[in-house]
C-alpha cells in the first residue's frame, strides 16, 4: 500500500511528539520547538501535491464518455465502462469526480425527458418570486387533462433527481435500469399521463457570507489576566482546528449554505405539495403511483394528510422495495386496510419475480422484484407493475373487487408450500 507525500513527511514529527509527551518536564521545550514547526508547515500546499485539483469537467465529452445505442456509459477512445478509480489511492479526489459526472448525468436525463419522452418542466412553486428559490418537477402535455389515466412516478433519498431511479445504475449498467424513461414511455404508450415528481430538490446552495466576530473580551470587565488566558485558550484551538482544516480540506472549498424551497423543503411536502396544487386537480379517473425505497414513505405520510382525497382519486400504487413503515408513521387503520387492497411492494428477495414474501408490517402485500439488489427492484418489477396497473383499472367498476394479481401469486405460493408439506 503506497503512502502520501504528506504523511511520509508529517508521520516521524508524530511520532516524534507522541514519544515526547511521555516524558517528564525537561521534554517541554523539545514539544514547544516541534508544535512552532508544524505550526509553520503549510499544509495547504504540501496536501495539493498529493491531491490533484478538484476541476473537472462539465460535460461527457469532457470526461471522455458517451452512451452507445444500449444505453451503456462508456468512454469515447477504450470503450470500456466508467472506472471509479482513476487515480490510485486518491479516494477524497476520486470521489469528487464521481459526484462531478453524477451532476452531467443528472442534467442529461432532464435533458431525455425533455426531448425524448416529451415532457415539459414545470417550475414550483407556482407562485414562486423571481427571487426565492424554486423547483421543479415534469408532466406530459395531457396530464392535468387526460381523463382517463394518470401515472406518478417518485425516486428514492439521496443524489438521485427527476426521472431517475438510481445514478449508480445510469453510470455502471444503462439507462434503462437506472432512470424512469421506461416506465414514461410505456405509460405514455398506453395511454396515461405523467407526472414525475423531484422530491430531492429541496434546496438550492449559495456560497456562506463569510462573517467576522469581534472579541467580547474587549469590552469585558474581567480581570486583564484571566482575559489573556483565555485568549490564549482561543488562539490554541483556533491552530489546532485550523491545522486539522488544512488536512482535511487542503484544497479550500467554499463553505455553502442551504435556501430551502418554500413547501418542498422535504420529499413528504414535496408530495404533498405536487399533490395540492396539480395531481389533485387533474382530470384523470384512476391515478397510479410508483414509488421507490424513501419515495414510498412519502406516498404514505401524502395518505395520512390527504387520505379521502388519496382514496377518491387514486386506483393502485406499486411500492417498489419501499422503506415506509405504518406503525413508526402512525397510519390509521383505515389506511392499512386501503393498502391492503390497492398497493403492492415488490421488494429486494432472491425467490422468482411476484413470489409471496412474508410481511411483519399489517400493510401491503409484498412480493418478489426478482433481484436481491435494492436499487434494481423497480426495474425488475416493471412488467408485473404494469399488469398490476392494468387489473385494478379493470377491476375499479366492478364488485365485489377481483383478487389482482398479487394475490393470485401468494396463493399459489402458499398452496405449493401446503403441497410439499404433505409430500
């Protein structure tokens, strides 16, 4: 394992001051003379020389990739896939180039819905200023009007934005595993409208104002020594604080501060927001959602604040590996039972697509996605959430309700369970 510049040089005055402060009194001046040479260290250009600068490029082409006809990311000249590690044991660097292509591969797919699925971008709120901060979500042209189907689409917590599932997927396999654009096309296909929310854009960041605090002890009526001495308190944890800023951050980034979106500030407002002001107006007779890991927890906090309207407008939801739980979110009875009847969470298992899978939790069946792999289960599960989709639209106008398909699985799943049991 190779070591850094700075560690080879900085290790031995370490090791240095650690043998020292184990000894008695006469080792003081010895720890003085050390602390004043690293004190003198500038550790901010000695760390550059290890790291590279943290400047990297702002479009594909600049970072050398394109996606080929299948969808799969992979660079211009090789033609090999996308290598996390391009500088050896540069994780901090590295690691900034990775969220660096994220941001081009985010803005690329707003790009796709845009050209590709024909959606348009609507900002929020809607009744936003020119100057506060604003969102963002996308619709097709039909669905405030479409008065048939509706479908919405809500990803999962972290770096992911509209229309994607998972930025890891978009980079290491394609495009179709990793964002919404299947499940768009499909759904504009048969006749839906769409709605794709974006409810990890809660903020926007601007740099920190940078602010400058007088000393109260000027002014203090404390005793003119114990003032020093805490000044010199100060000053000591100041270095001290400063010395372990230059290694952690030796190339000096702008310190950012968080403008949250006035009602989105959070994946549950944002869901309740979009809900308000456009999925509640729309036309359509059914609605469906799809909604991954965290996007799931939203639909049902959107349940809990707006469960008549939920239950009036909306036919089915595919959960897909869904992280919501009814007892720590405190749903009613009366929403479990609605769950029980009109959702479905495909979850991460290792059995065959729609193959039961037993549930602590007194909510919605869950089945198989087909994958063990969490940020592929709505990828997986694609086909089946159409069916899905599919039954309980047919099933809506009739009654007593049909078992959907769901249900027909775990059936199946518990008579073959019965049948060995008796073999």
């Amino acid at each position: 394992m190779s070591i850094s510049l700075s560690s080879l040089i900085l290790l031995p005055i370490w090791i240095s001051m650690a043998q020292i402060q184990q000894g008695g009194p006469d080792e003081k001046e010895k720890t003085t003379a050390l602390k004043d040479l690293l004190s003198r260290i500038d550790l901010d250009e000695l760390m550059k020389k290890d790291e590279p600068p943290l400047d990297f490029p702002d479009t594909l082409e600049g970072f050398e990739y394109a996606f080929n006809e299948k969808g799969q990311l992979r660079h211009i000249k090789t033609g090999e896939p996308f290598v996390f590690n391009y500088r050896e044991d540069l994780h901090r660097w590295n690691q900034k180039r990775y969220e660096a292509l994220g941001e081009i591969i985010t803005k690329y797919v707003y790009e796709l819905l845009e050209k590709d699925c024909n959606l348009k971008k609507i900002s929020i709120p809607v009744d936003a200023t020119e100057s506060e901060p604003k969102s963002f979500i996308f619709m097709s042209e039909d669905a405030l009007t479409n008065p048939q189907k509706l479908m919405v689409l809500i990803h999962g917590s972290g770096v992911v934005r509209a229309g994607q599932w998972a930025r890891r997927l978009i980079i290491n396999e394609d495009l179709d595993s990793g964002t919404q654009i299947p499940f768009i096309k499909r759904a504009m296909d048969e006749g839906y409208g769409v709605i794709v929310l974006n409810p990890n854009e809660n903020y926007i960041e601007v740099e920190k104002p940078k602010i400058h605090v007088q000393s109260s002890s000027d002014s203090s009526d404390e005793p003119a020594e114990k003032r020093e001495r805490k000044d010199k308190v100060s000053k000591e944890t100041k270095k001290r604080r400063d010395f372990y800023e230059k290694y952690r951050n030796p190339q000096r980034e702008k310190e950012m501060m968080q403008l949250y979106i006035r009602e989105n500030g959070s994946p549950e407002e944002h869901a309740i927001y979009v809900w308000d002001h456009f999925i509640a107006q729309s036309a359509a007779e059914n609605v469906f959602f799809v909604a991954h890991s965290y996007g799931g927890l939203a639909f049902v906090e959107l349940m809990i604040q707006r469960e008549a309207d939920v239950k009036s407008k909306v036919t089915a939801v595919a959960l897909t590996d869904s992280v919501h739980n009814v007892w720590h979110q405190e749903a009613g009875k009366t929403i479990r039972e609605w769950m029980r009847e009109n959702c479905c969470n495909w979850v991460s298992s290792s059995e065959p697509l729609d193959t039961s899978v037993e549930s602590m939790l007194p909510d919605c069946p869950r089945v198989s996605a087909g994958t063990d792999r969490h940020e592929l289960t709505s990828w997986k599960s694609f086909p089946s959430i159409f069916k899905f989709f599919s039954e309980a639209s047919e099933a809506k106008g009739g009654s007593p309700r049909p078992a959907p398909t769901r249900r027909s699985h775990r059936l199946k799943h518990e008579e073959l369970k019965g049948k060995k049991a008796l073999v």
